[in-house]
C-alpha cells in the first residue's frame, strides 16, 4: 500500500465530490426552471384540445376568416418556442450529466492506475464516522447513473412528444413531474454532505496543529469524538456497531439529517471556526 | 466453500454490479468494478462488474442481471449454491462496434418512433456497460419503452466480452416487442413429443409456405389455408403439439383460453375475442403467428335455437375468421375432442381449412413416445421399449407419460430403502402399468377388475382351451404368423354349454392370458328406461372398445341381453333394436372418422419420405386393430342367426360337461387347499358323479369339508372319504341328460 496512491484517491474524490455539489445545485436549479416550462406546454395542449373541439362557425366569431387555422398556426408556434426552450434546458441538464460523467470517469482512472497498489484491505477500511474509498466510489457512479437515467428518461418524455398526440401533450407535464425521484436526490445531498464533512475529518491540520504532517485517518482524533458524539446525542441510537455499514446508517439517519440540515450547518461551522474539539451540542 | 446466492439489493439494481466478499474478490485477483464472468448452471451466464459487499461478508454473492444469457431473464436464478470456480476474472477491452438489436415494450412505439432515436436513445442507455456476445442486456431500469438490447455481435477479432464506450459504434439491426422477443426465447426450451411428426411437419408447412414463398403462392393465386382443427381423444398431445410447432417455426403464440374470454357483462366476451384477434394480427407483423383456440367446443358449441349468449360469441368468431386479410398471416389452430359438438358453419374451408384427426397412438407410435420419455430418464438398457409398446395398448400420451412416472417413483421408493443406482427397470414399468390403466378406459361403461385366472387353474377342458388360445391368444402373440397365413383374427367367439361347466372362467384366464383389455357388460349396464339410450350405450362400449384396441369385450349371458328376430317378440322390442346395433358394430360397413387410430397419411409439398421399415409392429396392429367379442351363453338357440354367421362370431365352441377325466381334474384342483385324508379315492368320486358340473364338483368339496366340520366338533384336521360319499349322496347332479342332448346339436 502506497501513500501517494492513496492520496490521489482521496484527492480525487474531494475532488469529484465537490463538483458533484456543483452539478447537483445546478440540476436542481434547471429543473426548476423546467416545470413553469412543462406547465405552459400542457396548458397549450389544452388549448389545442378546446380549438378543435369548439365550432367556430357557431360563434360569432365566425367573421373572421379562416381564424380556426390562424389559432391552430399560433398555438402551434408557442409550442415550438416552449419546446425550443426546454431543449435548452435539457442541453444544459446533458452538460451537467457529462461533466459528471467525466469526473466519475477520471476517478475512476485514477482508481485504476493505482489498482496495484491498493490492496481491497485499503479501499475496504472504514470507521464510524468515514465511509471507505470503495463506498465513495460506488457513490459517485451511482450519481452518476442517476444523472444519466433522469437525462434520458427526460429526453425519451421529450422526444416521443407529438404535435397530433393532443392527449400525450397534455400529459407531459404530469409524466415530467412523476420523473423526479426525490429520494435518490436527497441520497446525493447527503453523500455530498457526508463527504464534505469527512474531508475536514481527515485534515487534522484544521482541529490538530500538532499533527500537521500526517494526512491519515487517525481514529482517536477529537474531531471525531465530536463528530460521535453529535452523532449519538443527535441519535441515541449507537451506531458504531462495527463493520456496520456506512451507507446504512447514512440512510437510516438519512431523513433527520436532512431534517436537521440547518444544524448540520452549524456542526460544519463549528468545526471550521474551532480549533478544538468541542462537547458541547451545536445547538447550544 | 460455497457461495450462497442472494437476490440483488434494490439500490444495486441496474448497476451491473456482483457484490461479493473481499476475500474472494482479493482471491480472484479482482479489483473494484472489474468485469467477471458469472457462469450458472444450465448453460447460463451473466456479466458483471465486482464490488465488495457493504457490510464486506463473505459467503454470500449478489448478481444483478443487467447483461445476462437470455434465458436467465426469463428464469431468474434462485436458491442456488455456486462454487468460487464459477466466477472467471474476465478482461473487457473497449469496443469499436457492436451489433444490437432493440426489444421494445409495444407496437406502437416501434411504429413512432424515428430509428435516429431509437438509436441515440439506446446509445446513451448502454454507454459504460460490459457486453457479452449473444447475451441480453436488460434495461428495464431506465424506465422508458425501450426495454431490453440484444448483443448480436461484437466487433472483436477474439473473446465475447467488451466494454462499451462513448466511442462504439453501435448498429441497431432489428426492432422487435417484447411478446416476439418472449416467444422467441420459448423455443430454446424444446418440448418432448414423439410419434406426432407428421401431423407436425404438416402444421409447419402450413406456417412456413406463406413466409417462404410469398410470390409462388400469389402468383399461383392461392391462398394458404389458416385454419387447422385438431381433433382427438384427450390426452393425445393437440395442445403440446402447437407448442411444439410453434416452437420450432420461432412463430409467436397467442393462446385463448375459454374462461379467459368469456365476460359476465354482454359484449364483453365479443369484446375480448375481437382483442384477441387484434393481439394477433400485431404480433403477426414481427413474424409467423399461430392463434392457438384450445378446447374450441366450450368456447363455440353448437348454436341453439334461443338467443343463448353463446350464440353471438359464435358469431363474432365466424366474423372474425372471415374478415381476416390475406395480409394478416397468422394461423388459427383450434384444438377439441368433442367435433361433433362444434358449430358446423365453423368447419367449413375459408375457416377451418384442415382438419387433423390424432388417433390414439399406434403402438409405433407408442414406441416413439416411450422412447422420447425415457429420453431424460435413466432407464435400464434391457428395459424392451417395443414390448412395453405392445402392452400398453390404449394408452394415449399423457397415460404414457404417466406411466414412466409412475415407474420412476417406484424406482425411487425402492432406491431409498437400499442404495443402489438409480435405473428403471422393467419390473418398475410392470408395477406402473398395474397401476396406470389406459384413459379412455376410465370412468366408462363395463370397466371391469378380474383376479387373474390361469389356464391351470381350470381342470380339464384341454380341447376347448386350445380352441379360445387360438382364436384369442394366438392372433396377439404370433400375429407375423398369421399375416405370413393370410389369415385375420376372429371377431367373435361364442362359448355355449350347460351352465357350470366354466363358460365364464375359460374367458377370464384369456382375458388374464392375453393381456389386453378386457370389458365386460350386462344387462345392468345397458338397459334404460329412456327409448334409445341402451343403444348408445352398446354402441359407445363399441366405440371405447376399439379405443383401446385390442380389446376383448365379454358378453356373458347373451341371450338374455341381446333377442333374436325370430323368436315372435314385438319387432321393435329394446333386445332386437340392441341386436341390431349389435349386428351392425360386429360387422358394419365402417368406422367413424373420429375413431381412427393414428394419423392419416398427409400429402405435403415437402415430400416426406414415407417410412416402410415398421415391420413387426405394423403386423401387429393389422391383426390387433379390432375388438374381439366373446359371447358366452346356455341357450344358444335362442340367438339370432344373423349373430351366428362368420364374419361375426366366427368361432362357436361347445364348452362340454366334464367326462370322468376332466371331473378328476376339477377334484384334484378343488381339494387342492384342503387337508384331504389319505384313504379319499378321487378316481371313485369323479366316477360317481356322472352329469355333475364343474360348480356342483367345487360344491361337493365344500360340503364334504362342511360335514367333517359338523362331525368333528371343529376339531377336524383332515376331511376323510366317507364325508365325500355322505355329501355325495344327498346331492343330485345339476344336468339331465336330456339337456345335455339338446346342446349336441350345433346351433348353426
């Protein structure tokens, strides 16, 4: 086992994860703009659907000629500017699965040029309070994939719409909505989070001036009491049953920690603004 | 160490990973996301990349089927246990090119959608994936109409397996739907059947011609017929048949059942068939289809006069049938064992086209699907499949079926008392046979049990058991002899004498000698009170009888139960309407359609050779194709004539009271079981008891043991002769001589 090696990794992974929280925030901020989007598109669909259900030559608006036409042609023309816009969007959702893609991509070819010299004992080890190198890295993928089958579900919705298939337009906001898939957002969050938050774990150098030059995981450091014990006065629940999983945990506390994101902040200031470790509950 | 195999975990579905232990995955030499190769047992594989598991357990392995063998999709592997061999180390090199084809969910996708998109759809979906040559990549998980790729090919000099990058080109070269996709993988499992192949190789004709040449037929101008009715006793294989046929086109088959389209509401089953038609028609746009109607005479009886709701779902079908284009090439194949219960305007051509009538199997064809059973089963060498053929005369497919079960479980209930290799044996075959009886036998009219009686146990007689081995054993036994003669077997024999004198033992020791089916009648069975239904009884014992030819069928007093014309009773009595229909089954002028054993010969375009090496077994089944009757009677004058004539009961036997000797035959095998003294002459008795039957002999023994009972105050151990003199003498015999004189002349 080589340290370098393994410092590429982690360095890697920092890496990848903070971009992952940069692509997350911008995912989820061109999603939101999609919605009013999808809305407006289905709105038009509707109105497509009352133009040809509607006798103009019933109303008094039968004077004006050829009106039924002209309607149809401007509706027609909003849907094309509203799907215009979309595919903007969506071709910023594909830069941000690609950039994702690439960093996933790039972690891994760091993985792999180090496979020699990590041993599966390495990838594998992992305390309560960090997950392992393998963890993270499953993580990532799954990020990843995630991305890549939101993008693709999206874009099939998008693409099998038809200007003739009035009842498929008119569904396509509600089929965009039923898309979203909350839970593997939130698991993105908190693996982003939790990354963020064992990265300063392992950087002694910010709570532990006297260990500056060791970059490894040191179990009994006092960031990591800390960090236990918010954990366990957060959760009774002890947790750091060994060999428990972190992933399992993460989700099993998965939906107080989101819950409880703002404090969660406060730890992260904490520990930032502090050089010492500190007992004392965050909310304090 | 084994691995246990575990259902994947839902976060790992769609990821292609394995989860396994690290210990293993370090032994293997495997690091993260490596590809191995998963083989499991059946042929089947799967390609995934290695991951430890979460909680780093060894011992257990997690396998998400994304890129796996076809067949594993359908038949998800579970409880298994595999060895850490069976997990191979396999090298992916990235890929230039990879040919694919699409499986999507429904017709109408594949009609909308532009193949660009299908294209860069796909493209995206298996971006990053390991493929495997000729393996199935699933992508269900992506959620959207596109649902499974196929590897067709890789574009590598060497290996099956690679990696698909962003840079692969990738060539989609069909589009097919799931249901096409599901019935082409049903045909990998191939389905046993045996002594059906022409009816088969007909059906696939009739599937293939259209595909195969499109232009001779339209440029001939014919349509190819669409419509096949298979006809059948139960259990002959009309069912595994089409599933065969099916299979072995690679057609696509759409099954109704009857229960499944008839709704309660009405319209509704109108509705559901018409859906059914249109299922088919979808499904014949992707290739060859068969719209397989089974059990087709619940579904369309006979229209009746009412508006009974059965009646418009008759109609929709006619409608249906009719209203099918020639561009629709899908073949309906309608199954049933009830024809005559059909709706007739369903059986004209233009719907029913042809209509293939599958007999109960002739014994070449028992021997074929003997053969095909024991196939799979460890089956001793020595076990005779064409003698087993011989006996299991009626036996329809799924009794056969049965048999070789029924033989396997006594093979294993022996083997797990003592260990010793598992064979069936004969002796298994023997016990099953006595256990399985024929279908067509069962539940019907004048099925009967008969202990076992051989020829030894009837004394005396010598004449008149060589006469009935003759007419009845002989013809079973020796038939290349009679054949070679020219010489056809009895129909009928007809055994008369004074009563007591055996009539009925000589026909069960034949009955016992001759193994075959053996029914018997009487005045209970076919009497009614309704006008007519005793003939249809008779005439359907016939029908049955022939069913499972060869058969004897014992009319025991058949004076009573069948009359004669001449004896001044009113023409139209039940007994001369049941004598005719008598004359008529013994010697008609031929058999009903339905009733054919075998299949006929079919002409096809194919020319399939014709097989004339059958040999022994045809002669068999010429000789043995008919019912023998054996008729028994005291009053053989009371019979019609016409009965009496060859042709019907050829072989009429005097069955003699017993002469002196046969009656110390009779003695010897009466006292037999009992502890007779010493000084007890039987030759004295057999001469004292002239005109006494074989019964009254039997019933002496019984007395005189009777008397020594009486006399010795139950303590007797041994019956002495005085008891047989005493018994003897309050005894008279049961014949006269005068009656015995009546039956020396012949009745014919």
């Amino acid at each position: 086992m080589s340290k370098p090696a393994l410092l590429s990794l982690q360095q890697a992974l920092r890496k990848s994860f903070h971009s992952l929280e940069n692509s997350q925030n911008v995912w989820s901020s061109v999603l939101a703009e999609c919605s009013p989007l999808m809305d407006s598109l289905g709105n038009l669909a509707e109105q497509s659907r009352a133009l040809s259900n509607v006798q103009l030559s019933n109303t008094p608006l039968r004077d004006f000629p050829d009106l039924q036409e002209r309607l149809r042609f401007k509706l027609l023309q909003a849907t094309d500017t509203v799907l215009s816009k979309i595919t903007e969007k969506m071709s910023s959702l594909q830069s941000v699965r690609d950039s994702t893609s690439n960093q996933v991509s790039a972690v891994l070819q760091v993985y792999e040029q180090n496979t020699d010299s990590l041993d599966l004992l390495t990838v594998t080890e992992r305390s309560a309070i960090t997950p392992s190198l393998c963890d993270m890295l499953q993580w990532l993928q799954d990020a990843e994939c995630h991305y890549r089958q939101q993008f693709l579900r999206r874009k099939t919705l998008l693409q099998t719409l038809r200007a003739d298939d009035l009842s498929s337009l008119e569904s396509a906001p509600k089929r965009w909505k039923s898309l979203e898939s909350p839970s593997a957002e939130d698991c993105i969050t908190v693996w982003v989070n939790v990354n963020y938050e064992i990265h300063f774990a392992k950087c002694p150098s910010l709570l532990n001036p006297s260990e500056e030059n060791g970059s490894e995981l040191k179990p009994e450091q006092p960031v990591n009491r800390f960090f236990d014990v918010y954990l366990r006065w957060t959760f009774p629940v002890d947790f750091r049953k060994k060999n428990c999983s972190w992933v399992e945990s993460v989700c099993m506390y998965q939906t107080l920690i989101i819950q409880d994101k703002e404090e969660f902040k406060t730890l992260r200031i904490m520990h930032s603004s502090t050089k010492k470790a500190q007992l004392e509950p965050c909310h304090t | 160490m084994s691995l246990r195999l575990l259902s994947v975990d839902a976060c790992d579905r769609g990821s292609q990973r394995c989860r396994l232990g690290p210990g293993l995955m370090s032994a293997l030499g495997l690091s993260l996301g490596s590809p191995v190769l998963v083989s499991l047992p059946g042929g089947r594989s799967c390609l995934c990349t290695a991951w430890p598991r979460s909680d780093l357990a060894e011992g257990f392995l997690q396998v998400d089927l994304k890129c796996s063998s076809a067949n594993l999709i359908s038949h998800p592997p579970t409880h298994l246990n595999l060895d850490p061999a069976q997990l191979t180390p396999t090298p992916c090199p990235k890929l230039k090119g990879v040919k694919i084809s699409v499986v999507v969910q429904s017709a109408d996708f594949k009609k909308h959608t532009a193949p660009r998109l299908i294209h860069e759809l796909v493209k995206d979906m298996l971006r990053g994936v390991y493929v495997h040559r000729k393996h199935v990549i699933n992508l269900e998980d992506f959620d959207t109409e596109i649902r499974y790729v196929v590897i067709e090919d890789i574009n590598l000099e060497s290996g099956h397996v690679g990696l698909i990058t962003s840079k692969t080109a990738v060539e989609i070269t069909g589009i097919q739907t799931v249901r096409h996709h599901r019935s082409q993988l049903q045909d990998q499992d191939t389905i046993p059947l045996g002594g059906l192949e022409e009816v088969a190789a007909s059906l696939k004709e009739m599937l293939q011609l259209p595909l195969l040449y499109p232009d001779t037929l339209s440029t001939l101008g014919v349509s190819c017929p669409r419509g096949v009715l298979l006809v059948g006793p139960p259990g002959v294989g009309k069912t595994l048949l089409v599933r065969k046929v099916v299979g072995e086109v690679g057609a696509s088959l759409v099954v109704v059942r009857g229960p499944e389209v008839v709704g309660s509401r009405p319209g509704e089953s109108e509705e559901k068939l018409r859906a059914v038609f249109e299922r088919a028609r979808s499904a014949a746009e992707e290739g060859p289809c068969v719209l397989f109607l089974d059990e087709l005479d619940s579904l369309c009886p006979r229209r009746s006069g009412s508006s009974a709701p059965e009646n418009r779902l008759v109609a929709q079908l006619l409608t249906l049938m009719d209203g099918m284009n020639q561009s629709d090439r899908f073949l309906i194949a309608g199954a049933t064992n009830r024809p005559d219960s059909l709706d007739p305007a369903l059986r004209r051509p233009g719907r029913f086209d042809r209509e293939v009538i599958i007999g109960a199997p002739t014994s070449q064809q028992r021997k074929d699907i003997l053969s095909v059973l024991c196939a799979s089963m460890p089956v001793c060498p020595s076990v005779d499949l064409t003698e087993l053929a011989q006996r299991t005369t009626g036996y329809v497919g799924a009794d056969l079926s049965a048999l070789c079960r029924e033989a396997a479980m006594h093979a294993i209930r022996e083997n797990s008392k003592g260990a010793e290799e598992q064979a069936v044996v004969m002796k298994h075959f023997q016990e099953a046979l006595k256990l399985v009886r024929p279908s067509c036998l069962r539940s019907r009219l004048g099925r009967t049990e008969l202990s076992p009686v051989s020829w030894e146990q009837i004394g005396g007689l010598d004449e008149v058991k060589l006469k009935i081995q003759q007419s009845v054993e002989w013809p079973m036994k020796h038939p290349e002899a009679f054949v070679r003669l020219g010489l056809c077997r009895p129909r009928g024999v007809l055994l008369y004498g004074p009563p007591g004198c055996a009539k009925t033992t000589l026909v069960r020791a034949a009955a016992t000698s001759s193994h075959c089916a053996f029914l018997s009648v009487s005045g209970a069975d076919l009497y009614s009170p309704y006008v007519g239904d005793s003939e249809k009884a008779l005439a359907q014992l016939f029908h049955q009888a022939r069913a499972c030819a060869p058969c004897i069928l014992f009319l025991d007093e058949i004076d009573t139960l069948i009359g004669s014309r001449s004896s001044g009773q009113s023409a139209n009595s039940v007994q001369t309407r049941l004598l005719s229909v008598l004359l008529n089954e013994m010697d008609g002028v031929g058999l009903k359609t339905l009733e054919r054993r075998g299949t006929e010969k079919i002409l096809q375009a194919e020319g399939a050779e014709e097989n004339h090496t059958q040999g022994q077994l045809d002669c068999q089944e010429v000789c043995n194709k008919d019912v023998m009757v054996i008729a028994a009677t005291n009053r053989p004058d009371c019979l019609d004539s016409a009965l009496l004539r060859p042709g019907r009961l050829d072989h009429i036997i005097y069955v003699p009271p017993p002469d002196r000797q046969a009656r110390l035959c009779i003695l010897k095998l009466c006292t037999e079981s009992m502890p007779v003294d010493a000084d007890v002459c039987l030759e004295e008795l057999a001469t004292k008891t002239e005109l006494y039957s074989g019964a009254d002999l039997e019933n002496l023994c019984k007395e005189a043991a009777l008397l020594a009972l009486q006399e010795e105050n139950m303590k007797a151990s041994t019956i002495k002769h005085t008891y047989f003199l005493r018994s003897l003498s309050k005894m008279s015999p049961s014949l006269t001589a005068k009656q015995i004189q009546t039956y020396q002349k012949r009745p014919r």
